[in-house]
C-alpha cells in the first residue's frame, strides 16, 4: 500500500504516527507539505524508512491514497475563534476561508489523481470541503473523516454505543427521543464540555489520530465493518441524495459497501434533512466563490 499525505502538522503527525503502527502492508508514506521543513521533521522525529519527504507535487504511481490532513489556519487565528465562538461547529466553520484557499492550490494536482485511488479529507469543515472537491475533481473515491469523532462523543456521553448522522459537529444521534429539544439539549452539552476541554487543555490531536487510526484499519479490514465517513449518497437516505453527508457506512477492503441498516423516527429524520439542506446550500455558495475566483486569474 502507498500513502501520500497532504500536510505535517499536528493532525498530520498524529496520523503519520498511527498509520506506521498498522499492519496493513503500507509500503511507503509519501510526506508533503507547504512548508517543506515541516515534513522534513516530521520525518527525521518519527526515523520509518517507510517515510519519505517530497517536496513538489506530481504524477505518483500506483497511490492507494492520498489523505489531505492540512490546515492553513494560524494558532492565533483558531484561538481567536475559540474564545469567540459558542460551539465547536463555528470554530470548524471559521476555518473554511483558510483551509478553502489551500484546497485550491492543490486542484490542479489532485485532477492528475487517478480514479482508482481514494483521496481522505480531514481538513475542516469535513462535509463541505469533502463535497467541494467530489464536484470539482469528479472523483468518485473521496470521503471525509470527521464524523467518527461525534460518534465516539455521543456514545461515550451515553454510556453505550450510538449511531450518529449529519454534518460533522451537529451529528444528529439516534436515540429515538420524544422531543427536538432532547436532541438539541444533548448536542449542547457533549459541545459546551468539548469547547471548554479544548480551551483550557488544546485540540486533543493524539485521540483524533487513535480514532484515524481505527477508520483506516477498519475501512481495509478483510471483513465488513462500520465506519463513519462523510461520502455521497448515490441512492436516496431519509429524503437526501446527491450529497456526500456523514453517516455510518459499511466498508470492505478499502470500497465503502452502503450505509448501515438504520431506523431513524420522524425527528431524526426531519433534523438530518435539515442538515443536508443547510450544507447544500453551504457547498454551493462555496463552488460559486471558487469559480469568481477563478475567473480573476
């Protein structure tokens, strides 16, 4: 297996560190960054002679995948949105307008990608960055990492495993509740405790590269297993379609099978449509912003 993995900071690193710990017969770890030094280090802390450091984007052979973990978003930046914002879905959002910028430079590359080869975002907001470059790319392998996270939040909240759907930070969990309010109470509160967690101890990046770490090993597995991805809906799921959206997927062998058997009562679905309502007509606004802009150079 042949990994290229966009960006070597710390969401990179955390990831690098877990993919060189799976046995899955990954061969080489191809490192790139915009600011070379950055993979270079990466590459002299963790001593793999699976790694190497690239320093310019072209046509690789025979890539398994490409995983796109960058962040243009200064720490004084995010701080500032941290401390401004009262969820962690803002904070996430507040990044499109960097991370969207250095998406675009690397189009012109990823179109070289071949079909065949899977391309993993992690740069935030997941939902819409990941359906941003499904349209412009016309890739049909792209799927976002992110909603595992809320997942594993909802689950550890409620003592018992649960599934989660929606954008990644506003995942609706199925827990078959009388109310809206119920939903929308717990969501404030695993948030208001993550939020107050991340500004007092920082962004939890080793558990994010566990919980990386567990998608890939599971999204390769041998037997079907279960992961949360942000992926398009070719076939219609509770009203939606046409959209790369998280949910619960079944995976096999590196290829997402379908979605999970669930049931979802009339709130889940009415708040899951709600949710993909909203990021349509969030991706839309950013593919027309993406095209002005194109259209000025």
């Amino acid at each position: 297996m042949r990994i290229l993995l966009i960006g070597c900071g710390r969401t990179g690193r955390v990831i690098a560190e877990g993919l060189l710990k799976l046995k899955l017969g990954i061969g080489e770890i191809l490192l790139y960054s915009r600011t070379p030094k950055d993979a270079k280090l990466l590459a002299s802390d963790l001593k793999s002679s699976k790694l190497k450091v690239i320093e310019k984007l072209k046509k690789l052979p025979k890539l398994d995948y490409v995983i796109i973990a960058l962040s243009a978003v200064s720490d004084e930046a995010r701080n500032e949105s941290m401390l401004k914002r009262s969820d962690t879905y803002q904070v996430r959002q507040d990044e499109l307008k960097f991370n969207i910028g250095a998406l675009t430079d690397l189009i012109s590359y990823l179109k070289s990608v071949p079909k065949t080869t899977t391309i993993i975002v992690v740069t935030n907001p997941v939902d819409e960055l990941t359906n941003f470059l499904r349209i412009t790319l016309n890739h049909p392998k792209i799927l976002g990492f992110g909603p595992e996270l809320d997942a594993a939040r909802y689950s550890k909240a409620l003592g018992k495993q649960v599934f989660c759907i929606g954008v990644h930070g506003r995942a609706v969990p199925l827990i078959s509740a009388k109310s809206e309010k119920k939903y929308r109470d717990l969501l404030k509160k695993i948030d208001k405790e993550l939020l107050s967690r991340i500004r007092k101890h920082g962004i939890p990046y080793k558990i994010a590269g566990k919980l990386f770490s567990r998608f890939f090993r599971k999204l390769n597995s041998k037997k079907v297993e279960t992961i949360y991805a942000s992926y398009y809906l070719s076939k219609e799921f509770a009203g939606v379609k046409d959209t790369s959206i998280s949910l619960p997927f079944k995976a096999k062998k590196g290829e997402i099978i379908g979605v999970e058997g669930l049931k979802l009562n009339k709130i889940e679905q009415k708040m899951f449509l709600k949710l993909a309502v909203g990021l349509r007509k969030s991706v839309n606004h950013i593919l027309a912003t993406h095209k002005k802009l194109a259209s000025y150079k």
